[in-house]
C-alpha cells in the first residue's frame, strides 16, 4: 500500500513540474513576443508611438537601451515635434543627477517659450519627472494655474502638487467636477500619476465616476484614477471590471489608459485579457499591451 502512495506522489509531482515547465515557456514566449512589438515600433516608428514604446521599454528594463539609441540621434531629436517626450525619456534613464538636469531644463525651456508649440506636452513631462519646480519655472506655472482656463489650468496644479504649492491639490480637486469634459480628464490623469493621500481628493475622484457619462473621453482616465487611487473600496471591484471592459470595448485612448492602472493590479492569470491587444490594428494598444505583460511577468519573477 504504501509504494502505491509513494508512486501516486511522484506521478503528481511529475505533473505538476511539466505543468510548471510549460507554463514557463508560455511565459517567454509571451514575453518574447511583447518585446518584439516593443522594438518594431522603437525602431520603426516617427510618432508618438515610439515615445511610448520606448517609456515602455524604459520601465521594463531596457533603460540603457533606450538612452543610448536616442542619444546616437540627439542631433535630429532636437527637431522634432516629438522632441518634450524625448527629453522626458532621456531625464528618465539619465545615469546621473546632472545628465537629468540638463534634460529637464530643456523641458523647462520649452514651456517657458511662449512660442513653442509644445508646452502643453512640457509641463506632463514636469510632472510625469516628479520635477519639483523652482524659480522662473515655478512662477510661470502659479501664473498659468491663476490665469488660465481650467483644462490649462490642471497640467500647472499638477507640477505645482509636487512642490507643495498651496492650492494645488485643492484645485486638482475640484477640476474633477468641472464643466469641461477636458479639465476633468486631464485632473484624473493627473492624480493617477500623483497618488495622492487625501480623503477629500478620493471622496470627490468616486463622485466624479458616478456623475462621469460613460461615453464620454473623460470616464475612462477618472475610472483609471479612481481604481489606481481605491477611491472607495466598496465599489473598488466593480470599478475594476469596468476598467477591464474597456479592454474590450474601448478607443485605443481608454485602452492605453486602462492598461496603465491594470498592470499594477493585474496577475499571470490576467494576460489571457492583455494578450490578444497584441495583434490589434492600433499601434499604441499594442503598446500598451505589451507593457502590461512585461510588467506584471517581471513583477512576479
């Protein structure tokens, strides 16, 4: 009797490693794959698609790649209408305090040019540094956070949040019952990437999903914040399965937006939900894909 248990544990030990081994190769091979589509647009890609293969590339390990190709290019990246996202990405994987410095600063330029096409995308790419901002730059944001619309208004609170500016995150706060459909997406946006610990700030982000029109361009970024931030654990579940629907169902927008909350509470056993955005015909939902995948297979290892 007891060889026949000893035999029937050795027969399911066995099993479970070859389940083990094949799951392994599934593994790599998705990651593979994830990679390959990470480097197609990297390498192919004149868009901002490339901006975000490469921050994807950047997150998920391949830093010193990503530097070094856009370094070799500095010449031509100074030209280009890409260029804020660039240099956000060269800050990004500096090796060094000043080598970042000297990155920031150019983002910082861009936004205080008055003339420069880009300072809309110069002051996300403050606030996405976690840039504490000083000086010139710190008091053209106050007077941009004072004197603009509030859709304008929300990338200066943002940036100015990071340096404790009095007034910021209350006016982050209420953007997100704003009457412009763009303020309130852009507040979401922006407390995602904060995080923010504030009670009244995630009392008002779980108002702002209820009232939040489903078809509207902002639900899909306040739904993201609201879950990234568990705004209300009650209704956190929910939330989240609405956040996977969109997956599914939503623009390439809402997607990329959803996959930037979902990797970091996703498992293995959610990729099955990811996987097939591989193959979609929008290059920044593959992107977004490909991301989550790394992510969360490098998290588990």
């Amino acid at each position: 009797m007891r060889w026949r248990k000893i035999g029937l544990g050795a027969a399911l030990g066995a099993l479970l490693v070859t389940a083990g081994l094949r799951a392994a190769e599934a593994d790599a091979a998705l990651t593979a794959r994830a990679r390959t589509v990470l480097h197609h647009f990297f390498d192919t890609d004149r868009t901002g698609v490339r901006v975000h293969a490469a921050e994807a590339m950047a997150a998920t390990g391949e830093a010193r790649v990503v530097r070094e190709q856009l370094t070799r290019e500095r010449a031509g990246n100074e030209a280009s209408i890409h260029r804020v996202g660039i240099w956000r990405l060269l800050a990004g994987t500096a090796i060094n305090p000043y080598d970042r410095t000297q990155w920031i600063e150019r983002v910082e330029g861009a936004f205080l040019n008055p003339r420069a096409a880009d300072r809309e995308q110069a002051v996300e790419a403050l606030g996405k540094l976690n840039h504490r901002a000083r000086g010139k730059t710190r008091e053209a944001l106050r007077a941009r956070a004072a004197s603009e619309p509030e859709a304008e208004a929300v990338p200066a609170w943002w940036v100015l949040q990071l340096t404790n500016e009095p007034g910021a995150l209350a006016g982050l706060t209420k953007a997100l019952a704003s009457k412009d459909p763009l303020a309130r997406q852009r507040a979401a946006y922006a407390v995602r990437w904060l995080e923010p610990i504030d009670p009244p700030l995630k009392q008002a982000l779980a108002r702002a999903v209820q009232a939040e029109p489903v078809d509207s361009p902002a639900y899909p970024f306040i739904l993201s914040a609201a879950v990234a931030l568990r705004a209300d654990r009650e209704h956190l579940a929910e939330w989240q399965g609405k956040l996977e629907g969109l997956l599914a169902t939503g623009t390439p927008a809402a997607r990329y937006e959803a996959c930037q909350t979902l990797m970091r509470r996703f498992t293995a056993a959610d990729l099955p939900k990811v996987a097939p955005l591989l193959d979609d015909k929008d290059p920044d939902t593959q992107v977004a894909a490909a991301w989550t995948i790394l992510w969360v297979l490098d998290r588990r290892g």
